[in-house]
C-alpha cells in the first residue's frame, strides 16, 4: 500500500510534532488541520508539510482535509474536561464517530488511530478510559476502513506534559512533595519509538485490524518517575507518597486550579498500572527506548544543579 499523503489529527500536539518530522523525512506529505494554524508555524518549515485552518468537529470540514490523503492519522484526546469545549465523549468517541464517516465520504480506506493503554470501554475506570476505549471500537466497527490502534503507556520525550509537568511542580515546591498514588505503576515510552510504530504501521497490511499496547523497557512507580525527575533536576526534594483518602482530596483541589494538575479522573485512571502485556513495539520490530537514554538530555538542562548531576553521572 502506497503512501504518499496523510491527514494528521492533533498533528500540531506532542506526539504529532514528532510524527510530522518523521514523516517528512520519509517524503511523505502531510495535511494538519488547525483552528488556529498561525501558532503553528515551526511546522511549515518541515518539507511537505501543511497546517490548514479548519473545525475537525465539522463534518464538511474534515471530508475537506481528508480529500486526496491516502491515510488518516487521529492523534486527539484530552486528559481532563472542561467547560464549553466539551469533554472526553466529544473528543474520544464524537470524533471518531465523525472521523469515520469523512473517511468513506472521501475515499480514505486507511486510518490509524491513537487509544491508551487500559482503554476500555466496560472495564475503564475513569470517564477518560472508558471513553477512550468506546472510540477505539468505533474506529475498529467499519470493515470498509483498515484500522490499526496505538495504545501507549504514558509518554515521554522532549517537549512531554509529564516529566516537564513534575519538573515543574518540583520547582514550585520548595518543601517535602505530597504525591498522590505513590505506588501507581507505568512503563514510559519514548515518543520517538511511538512515532516510529505509527510509521512503521501506515502501509503494512499486517497491521490492519491490530490493536498494539506500547510500553518502554522498564516499570516504574510514580513515586520513582518523580523522584528521578528531582534527581536529573539536581533538587533533594522528599516525596510524601499520599494515602487514598488524601490523594482524593487532592484531586478535587487541584482540579479546580488552572490548567487542572491533576484531577478525580486522573486519580481513577492510576487505580490500574499502566503496563503492557505484550509490548507492540517488539512485535513491530523496535526496540524500546530506556529513560536514562533520553530523559537526562532534556530535563537535565533545565537547571544548573540538574547539569552538574548528569556530569557527576557521566564521570
């Protein structure tokens, strides 16, 4: 199956950054619609690739963009609701709804779709996973379109919501860390290594229909994610892992702050480990990425003291 155009969906996000210049270097071309493309403009300098103005919930509006695109990447999803803006159902199962139709209207056969890890739409425990799992099996419901499915555990790389998120919170606590759900476990994967599974999946037939969770090469508890944060950031923060009854409470608070640090969705999520039990970047013939291979390069350079730890590290 040849490819020579795509239409990427959230293209202008995290994941999508790194997949567009992935993508372009492979001379494929590709289409990222925008409500606001002038804030995208570090993309254009990306050979073949194109921010366009459009409304991605409108259904004239997507056929638009999908006209002449030999695939569709949907990249979208939100990890807190809000407002008018509407929430995870619009976004997760709304879309794809729409998405799937725009696809038949303009002739596209091929779509790959990003989910998460423990999505599920009986069994999710938050808002977040189950309807991330319901807009999985809607995209999977139309046999006239081949779907593969990604479903990473939390990602990380330059540019990431989640290291930069604790690095952040690190340096806004100039005290003792209160961490809700200590114990939670994941098994972060590089962006890069995402990227490349989306890649490597786009014109291979044996991907179609498949569904692949895609983990790093290590667990870790969220209580060690932030601890290693501190240490590449050369802060001697302790880390006061909360009880159940406090990290709720501490959800409900700081989900009423700005830009929602967290939240009660968030804290339902963590009630499950976010590990794979067969790693589809393995299967797709990538070997993941390790933390202590990208992590320091980045977060490190955030503070004096965080490159004096990675030098003391490297000697």
């Amino acid at each position: 199956m040849k490819i020579n155009r795509v239409c990427i969906l959230g293209g202008s996000g995290f994941v999508g950054h790194h997949l567009a210049c992935r993508l372009a270097r492979r001379g494929i071309q590709c289409r990222i619609p925008s409500r606001h493309p002038q804030r995208h403009r570090d993309l254009e300098v990306l050979p073949g690739v194109r921010p366009v103005a459009a409304d991605i919930f409108d259904p004239a509006s997507l056929k638009a963009q999908f006209s002449g695109c030999d695939a569709v990447i949907n990249l979208v999803g939100i990890l807190n609701e809000s407002g008018d803006e509407g929430g995870f159902r619009r976004a997760h199962v709304e879309l794809v709804d729409r998405v799937m139709e725009a696809c038949k209207a303009a002739g596209v056969t091929r779509l790959l779709h990003m989910s998460a890890l423990n999505a599920d739409r009986e069994r999710g425990p938050s808002r977040y996973l189950s309807t991330k799992g319901e807009g999985e099996n809607h995209a999977h419901g139309h046999p006239e379109i081949r779907v593969t499915s990604f479903r990473p555990s939390v990602i990380f790389g330059p540019g990431d919501s989640f290291f930069n998120r604790f690095a952040e919170l690190l340096g806004l606590v100039p005290a003792p860390f209160p961490l809700a759900c200590p114990d939670a476990r994941f098994a972060p994967v590089y962006v890069g290594d995402v990227a490349d599974a989306f890649i490597r999946a786009l014109a291979d037939p044996a991907t179609w229909g498949r569904r692949y969770d895609l983990c790093g090469p290590r667990i870790f508890t969220l209580r060690e994610l932030v601890r290693y944060s501190a240490d590449n950031l050369g802060l001697a923060r302790p880390i006061i892992g909360l009880g159940d009854s406090a990290s709720i409470l501490q959800a409900r608070i700081l989900e009423r702050l700005p830009g929602q640090p967290f939240s009660y969705d968030n804290y339902l999520s963590l009630q499950v480990d976010s590990l794979c039990r067969h790693n589809g970047l393995i299967e797709l013939g990538i070997e993941p990425a390790d933390v202590d291979s990208i992590v320091p390069l980045y977060l490190g350079a955030r503070s004096k003291q965080g490159r004096l730890a990675r030098l003391r590290r490297l000697t």
